[in-house]
C-alpha cells in the first residue's frame, strides 16, 4: 500500500469512526458540519459525543509541544493568556477545519511546529458543546446563551434517568430521515424546529407549567432546571 493510500485509509477509518460515535451516516451528515450554530435539538447527545471525539483526537494527534497559534482577536492588550489562545484554537480547528485536521494528522511529512488557525470569539467562551456537571455554576451560566427551549433540552441530555418522549423519537426519526416537514401542522413544524419547549418570546424567568416540565430528569437534574428557571 502507497504512502497516499496509507493516509487515504486512516482518514477513511476517522470518518468511519465519527460516523459509529454519532450512530449512523444519516446523522453524522447532519452534524458533520453543524458546530457554528446553536445546539441540534434532537441529536445533542450524538453532537456532544462528536466534539468530544474530535476533541480527543486532536488532542491525541497533536500534543501541546507540536504546534501553536497566533491570536486574531487582539488580545495582547487584555491579558488574554495563551492557553485561552490554545483552548480557542482546538474549538476552531474540530467544528470548522475538521478536514484539514484530519489530513495533517495523517501526513507523513508536516512541519515539526504547525500553525493552527484560531477563532478567538464568544463561541469558545460559552462553547455549547462541551458540559462539566461538576461546575453547576458555569452550566447554568452557559444555559442563559441559548433560548429557554434549547437550554431545557440540554438539561434533559444532560441529566436524563429515562427514554425521551414519543413525540421526541417521532421528531428524531423524521430529521435523520430528512423527511419534509409540509405536510405537518404549523404547531409541529415549530416544535421541529425550536423544540419541544418554544413558546415565542418566553424567556426562563416565565417558567414553564408544570404539564411541560420534562419527565426524563432525575432529582439533581430537577434541582438544575428549577435554578436556570430561578425557582
């Protein structure tokens, strides 16, 4: 086997491997490329999973003393520090420069320092992709950047002690299928889109009543949604 066809196959095994983390090709589509927005409503445990991937095997594969990179938010003059910089860069590179990741992963002959790309912006700061449960402050904290139906289904993934709703593998089916949602009444059309939860203009302090609450949550994860909710 060629050197080319070496670095083909492993890349090839990478993709094959994201593809078993996330559950089927179907999915994986749709969250190969899905990291520059908000959390997918009804696929955050597999994209959770797949920027956890990813971030192992860039970690993996390019070990701390093997590249750097340069800020491009100016930050010289805030006392940023470098690791802000690295941490910046390593979300940058696996959600919007996977394939280039991949492919000098895989490269015989790269440079001994590379330079990675860095995108020093709010998206690293409050990533939505990665949670410590154990920091309950910054979950919550983090829950606040997104809508009040996003931030439930979070919870919900997060601190789940049963199967989801019907109505939520329903919904999952369609979406994995790309099935046209058409044919659907305006109000499921909404909850495909913004989730099980969406109600135009309410925020967390509204609450929700308690036919919505969620029924999957075990005790902490009740303690966490009455907190983000200010109960």
């Amino acid at each position: 086997m060629s050197s080319r066809d070496m670095k083909d196959y492993k890349v090839g095994r990478a993709i094959c491997d994201q593809i078993r983390v996330v559950g089927s090709v179907k999915i994986f589509n749709r969250l190969e490329n899905s990291f520059t927005g908000p959390p997918d409503i009804y696929f955050m445990k597999e994209q959770f999973a797949l920027y956890k991937w990813r971030k192992q095997f860039f970690l993996t594969h390019f070990p701390e003393d093997t590249w750097s990179t340069d800020c491009n938010f100016g930050c010289g003059n805030t006392g940023s520090s470098s690791e802000n910089h690295r941490m910046s860069a390593i979300h940058y590179n696996i959600t919007e420069n996977f394939d280039q990741v991949l492919k000098l992963a895989f490269e015989d002959s790269r440079p001994d320092l590379l330079d990675f790309p860095t995108d020093y912006s709010a998206s690293c700061l409050f990533n939505k992709f990665e949670w410590d449960k154990e920091k309950e402050q910054e979950v919550l904290e983090k829950l606040t950047t997104v809508d009040l139906s996003t931030a439930v289904h979070i919870l919900c993934v997060l601190y789940s002690c049963s199967p989801p709703s019907l109505l939520q593998v329903a919904m999952r089916r369609v979406l994995e299928l790309g099935l046209s949602l058409d044919s659907l009444p305006k109000e499921l059309q909404v909850v495909a889109k913004r989730g099980l939860y969406y109600i135009e203009g309410r925020e967390a302090f509204d609450g929700l009543e308690k036919k919505e609450r969620p029924r999957c949550l075990f005790s902490e994860g009740e303690k966490m949604l009455n907190m983000f909710l200010g109960q």
